[in-house]
C-alpha cells in the first residue's frame, strides 16, 4: 500500500491520525449498515419470491381460465365483455425509508365491480375467469411494492458494500501506514538530535577540560 506524500511533521501526524480515527468510525457505521441491510434484503427477498410464485400461479389460472372463456363464448363476446370494465383498482404511493434507503408502500384503493357485464349471456367459464384475474390483480401492489425495495435495498447493499471494502482495503490502510512512517520520521529525528546534542555537550566539555589544563 502507497503511503500519503506528505511532509513528516506533527501537524499531518496530528491530522492524519483525526482523519484515521473518523474513517475507522465511519467504517463501523457503514458495516452496521451493511449488516441491517443485508438482514432486510434476505427478508424481502424471500417475500418476493413467494409472492412472485403466487402471483405467476395465479396468472396460469387466469389465463386458462380465460382461454376456456374464449372457447365458450367466443372472441367477440369475450372482446365485448372486457370493454364492458369502466373502473380498476387505483394505488397509492408513499414513500418511508429503510437506514436512508427511500421504500414505496403501495396501498390499493377501490376495486372492480363485481360483475362488470350483463348476466344475461354469460358462461360459467367467463365468470370463473374473471374472478381469476380480479385475484391477480389485487395482489399486483403487493408485488411491485416488494420487487422494488428489494431491488433497492440491493442498490443500496451493494454501494454499502463498496464504500466498505474502500475503507478497509483502501483508505484506512493507507492513512494507517502513513501515520506509522510519520511516527517513525519523528522518532528517528529526534534520535538524530538527541545524539547531536550529546556530542556538542561532549565538545563542549572537552573545551572546557583543555581551557582548565591549559591554565
């Protein structure tokens, strides 16, 4: 690891060792993060899964069941029937945050009518196949919902993430080298001047022995 090129003084050992002791800080913060994080995407994650394979399941039904409708009563009347829908379920959005990560909760709101056509000329595999897709379509909200903060919460995880190893791989170590060769510089500057002044109190007392004998 390349250490910082700077001048080895105390006032960057001073400065590196505050900025050492916030990355060090803001590392346990972020690795805290990392593990919450980590814990609500496992969570998510399974829910989505879940749900997905319920939802799919539920499709295939509705699909089916709406092909045995087509059969029945035919494309037209099955044409005639769809148009015949004026309202869906409308969704609203509002958003909440999970450790700074921004969460949509999709909460549904009204419904189709029951039956959205004339009971006069419909079949059992019609009916069968809209209360199918009226299943379905509650459930799509849900869905969304999860699938996005899961796919959030692995953004954010893995930006998490690369701060992290930036940090420790990276960071950290560097300041940390540099500190010690600072410290080392300082010591081996000082050792330097230590000797220096043992030598000139040497000097200096040797003069004042040779001045004495002289007299």
């Amino acid at each position: 690891m390349d250490r910082l090129q700077v001048a080895p003084t105390r006032s960057n050992l001073l400065e590196i060792r505050g900025t050492l002791e916030f990355a060090q800080e803001g590392h346990d913060i972020l690795d805290q993060k990392r593990e919450v994080l980590t814990s609500e995407l496992l969570r998510v994650a399974q829910d989505a899964t879940q749900l997905q394979e319920q939802v799919w399941d539920q499709l295939a039904e509705a699909y089916d069941a709406l092909e045995m409708a087509r059969l029945s009563v035919g494309r037209e009347h099955l044409e005639w029937a769809a148009l015949s829908v004026r309202e869906t379920i409308k969704v609203d959005i509002t958003p909440h945050s999970i450790m700074g990560v921004v969460i949509p909760s999709a909460e549904p709101r009204g419904e189709p009518p029951e039956t959205p056509y004339g009971l006069g000329d419909t079949t059992v595999a019609l009916d069968e196949a809209v209360v199918a897709f009226r299943q379905v379509l509650e459930e799509i909200p849900l869905l969304a919902e999860t699938l996005v903060t899961a796919y959030r919460l692995a953004r954010e995880l893995q930006k998490t993430q690369r701060r992290v190893n930036a940090l420790e791989h990276i960071f950290i170590p560097q300041y940390r080298e540099t500190a010690d060769w600072i410290e080392s510089a300082l010591e081996e500057r000082e050792r330097e001047e230590t000797f220096r002044l043992k030598v000139l109190k040497s000097r200096a007392e040797d003069s004042k022995r040779w001045t004495t004998e002289d007299r």
